[in-house]
C-alpha cells in the first residue's frame, strides 16, 4: 500500500448526531453542546451536529434546536444537521445549520424498515426539501444507505446506487455520502463504486461511510481514499449503529481513521492527542467502552515501562556475556 | 483496491499457542486435542499447537506432550509448536512436530523484558535449535518479534530486521515470521519491509503475523498480501495476547481474515461457517467474548429478517402511491 503523499482527507464526525440516537442513555444537552465545541477546534472539515427529526421518533435528539442554537461555531467548519422532511428543514433553517444531510436507502426493504416509506415516497419528500434548501441557498448532501449491500435484500447493484444519486444530482445537490449502513462493503467493492461514481458524477462532492461490523471498515477507508475519496463519515470513539447486525460496532472510529491515514503519510489536518482526550470525555458521557482502538492504546509510537526488575534482569543477562539462560517466557 | 485474482493464502492457525497461552482460565487437555482436530479439517496449512517451553513459565501449555501426542494429523497441514530452547526441541522431536517455530526479538529491550536474555543470547540458544533440528530433518521457522516496532524502544529500523533474517538464514531455516507483536505496524511501513524482506530472501517462506491494537490487523494483512506474502498467521476468535499494550485486542482473527479475503477474491482454502461454528465453541472454552467481528456478525450476506410489522409497513406505505408520510426513524 503506497504513502498517502500528503493528500489531504476531510473529516465529517457523525458521534453527535449518529452516535447518540443509538444510545441507551440521554446525554444532557449540555454536554452534547460541550462536545460539538470541543470537537469544533479539532480539525474537522464538517461535524453532523444533531437531527431534526420528530422528538417522538427520536427522543435522543429532542433538543436539536437548544444543541444547534447554543453551539459555538467555529469559522471554516460546516455544521450540518439531518433532516427528514419539509418540517425538519424548517426547523433547521430556523437554527442556521449550513447545510442539509437528507437519508434514503438505495434499497426498498431497507427504506421501508427504516423510514416507513418507499423509495419513490421518500425521493418525492426529500425532492421538496431539496427545493426549499435551494430557495434558501442552504448546500445539500444525500446519505443513500445500504449502498455496498442491504442487511435483508442482499447485494445493492451499483448501477441503482448510481441511478439514485443522478437523480438526486439533478435536483441540485451538493454532495453524496455512499453509506455501507451495516458494515457489508469489503474494498474491492469499494474501490469498484467509488471509482464509478467519481468518474460519472465530477461536480459532486462524494463522502464515504463505513462501519466496522465485519472488521473492513479501516480496510475500506484506505480503499475509498484510493480510488479518490477525500472525504469520511468518522465517529468518535467509534459510536453509532448498526440496528440489523446485534452486537456488531458502529461507525469506523474518528481516532482510528486518522491515527491510521497520518501514519500512511495522508494529511488529516485533525489534533490526535486531543481526540483521545475527546474520546475519553465520550466514553464517561456514554457509560460504556468505546469500541475504537487507539483511544485505548495510544498512537503506535506510545511508549511504555519494561516491566518490573527489567533493570536487574538486564544486568544479570549482561553478566552472563553469550551464553544463554532459559527460563523466560515467550 | 484490487481484487485478489484467486491468489492462494496459507492460513497458520495460532489460537492454541499464542492464543492460550494469553489466557486466564486453563483449557483442559480434551478440548485443546478437539479444538485442534477441528481445525485440522478447515483448511489451514498450519497448526502451532502448543509450546514446548517450560510448564513453570507457561503453565497454561503445560500439557505440550499430551496434546501433541494425541491429536490426529490431517496430512498436508504441518503441526508447528514453539521451541524454546535446546530442551523443548527434544520434547518436541519425542512427540514429533512438523516444524519448530522459534522466537527472538528484533529489540534488545523487548527481547530482554520477554525472554530473559540478550538478543546475542537468544541467537546463541537458537542457534543450538536449528542446528538439533537440521540433524534431525525438521524445517525450523524462525519468528521475529517487534519486526514493525517495539513498545518500550519504538521504531525498530528495517535495516536490522533484514540482518536479524539474513543471520537466521545462513543457519538454514526455512522460514520467517514478521510478527508485528504490540499492532505497532501501518500499511505503508508493512509495504516497504515486506517488499525487501521478499526480494532479499527469496528462498524462505515468509510470513505475516498482525494484531489489531490499533485497529490496522486487517489492512495490514491486505498491505503484505498486496506487497507478496502468501501467509499469515491468524488466532481463532481473534485471542491471543499483547502484553505490552493494556486493553488492546489480540492477534488479528482467522475468520476476520478470511472472510474478508475471499470478498476480496483471494483463495484461502478455509471453511468459513465451520470457522464461525469453532469459534462459538472456542469462546465458550475461553469463557469471554471474542474479539473477532464475523463470528458475531456472520459474512457479509448474512441475512436478517425485516422488523416487525414489515408487512403491514409496506402494505400501507404501497397504499399512499407517491405521497410521502413523516414519522418514520432515521
């Protein structure tokens, strides 16, 4: 795998937004405002700040407005929000997000379970948000799920992901995110529908979104930033969902990616050290452990003691010039 | 990414070895003996079945001639073990091990704080190994640890893998392992030392050997396999140990590996739902949850049943035609 040669990838964090309607406990809002300003001074490039979706719906996320009217917006990070339908867009114009994540599953069983409409029903009310964001010159994004694969359908054939974002380019937006909603892409796949979607959509900006569910979802970034992806859905401390696969983790861990692309010498313009500060804030907001790695392990560079008696155990090795001595552990 | 183009992988299984030797409970004799006779059916080129180091040392292996004696050979997987020492080759000849693996450390720091000797020493006490084994006919593979980076010293420079390697080979083994011991490794860095290690030693086995501490096993494995290396050492369940690196998960998981490699397009021989199916039984062995992600989440195209109510959903949703309804979750 080649050097990232200091290309630039641009982070999108999902925590406070996908990872927290898939927790347990409510997080008070004003620790959900505390993370978003954190998060703000990190270096990310876009920070899904909440949902406006029905409070009913989704009580995790009933103070959307209260998170996006108190939060202390950095200059050069856009702070978008998703939203459902007309009256979420009026909600979130009426708090100034920048800009509009709307969802629909590139699958119909998917979009059913999910959202409890078709995908042309769902294509028709989010074709009117769409049109209000425009009147209103508010920048849209389109998360298709279940892009690499459908939890109940099976496989996804790229030509109906490609279909759906055509027709969702031509009603304006700005940018597509490729969702792999349960952790089905592996990078083969990746590298196939990213590459086609990049070449037939240049205009577009195009995230990807990966989770972790079968152990690819590292293995994915490198293989999207391959094939020219510059931009990743990233949840701190790896939060999130993933409602059709039990016990699998969530979204690929914000601290994990970045760890892992400085390493390959891409440049993610993100402070590690104090994501892991961040993370471990998340985890105490949480309640639980963190599915992400390096919040736990540190950079690969992190130092640690040898172990007890290391000095005289040296010594004593030392002593004994070239012969050996069993007796250790392997 | 591209595709694996049916290129063979050899899976080296270590969960009884590396794997046990990690854990708190001792597995009885029995269940290790059926463990490893189930596994001699999956697929794997190779075995390490236990250790042949001493039982004071490891009391978790302190059943190295029982089980070693009595497991049934499948022929054409090789039925590896770790030797220690000039002691544990002949208790492993006794009970007639395929091949001996041995172990040093790249770092002097690492090497000392685990075995208890000076690299010097440990290559002066191996090098008794390999010349027992030569006498007696039985290929030795010689595993480097900390080939990717120590925890205690840091960066371990390729240039003195590459001598370590060269040193061992004037000996005569016939194969290597790049153990990347604490998940220090980064695709680009697994790159550039495969690459050398394949083009500067053409007549050894070389093989890889990955933990997931930092979240990289797996675009480790694809990195390696991309730069050549045809074989991996993988743990069942994805136990196996990381002393130096608190809380961090183990050695990357064989079903992890090999599901993601044959999406991929690589052959690897292995039967995966009967993977999965040890694995269930291993965790009861182990008595925790495993590490490994497709033993809970199953492969990619696992199938799982729409909500409840999916019916009724879509039935109503087909009634409406066009017209979208709000309320459903995002």
């Amino acid at each position: 795998m080649n050097s990232g040669n200091s290309t630039r990838i641009f982070f999108n964090e999902v925590a406070t937004r996908d990872g927290f309607q898939m927790e347990g406990r409510f997080v008070p809002t004003a620790d959900k405002i505390a993370l978003v300003d954190e998060l703000g001074a990190l270096g990310y490039a876009r920070i899904e700040v909440t949902s406006f979706t029905s409070p009913a719906a989704i009580p995790a996320l009933r103070d959307a407005e209260q998170v996006m009217g108190a939060i202390r917006r950095v200059p050069g990070v856009v702070y978008t929000a998703l939203v459902p339908n007309l009256r979420g867009a009026q909600r979130a114009l009426a708090c100034a997000a920048d800009e509009f994540n709307i969802v629909m599953s590139t699958s119909q069983t998917h979009n059913l379970a999910n959202l409890r409409m078709t995908r042309e029903q769902s294509f028709a009310q989010l074709s009117d948000v769409v049109g209000l964001a425009r009147e209103r010159a508010v920048p849209v994004n389109v998360s298709l799920s279940t892009a690499f694969g459908c939890p109940m359908e099976g496989d996804v054939h790229p030509d109906e992901v490609l279909d759906w974002i055509r027709r969702f380019a031509e009603l304006g937006i700005a940018g597509v995110t490729l969702c792999d909603t349960t952790g089905m892409a592996h990078p083969v796949q990746v590298q196939q529908l990213c590459t086609r979607v990049l070449q037939q959509f240049p205009a577009l900006g195009v995230t990807a979104h990966f989770h972790n569910t079968r152990g690819m979802g590292l293995v994915n970034v490198v293989s999207a930033a391959e094939a020219g992806i510059r931009s990743f859905d990233t949840s701190l401390g790896g939060i999130g969902g993933c409602p059709y696969a039990p016990g699998a983790t969530g979204n690929v861990a914000t601290e994990d990616v970045a760890h892992m692309l400085q390493c390959m010498g891409y440049v993610t313009g993100l402070d590690l050290t104090r994501l892991i500060a961040a993370a471990a804030r998340l985890e105490s907001l949480v309640g639980h452990q963190l599915p992400s790695q390096v919040s736990r392990s540190g950079p690969r560079l992190t130092r640690h003691q040898p172990p007890a008696g290391f000095e005289e155990i040296k010594a004593r090795a030392q002593a004994r010039g070239q012969s050996p001595l069993a007796g250790g552990k392997i």
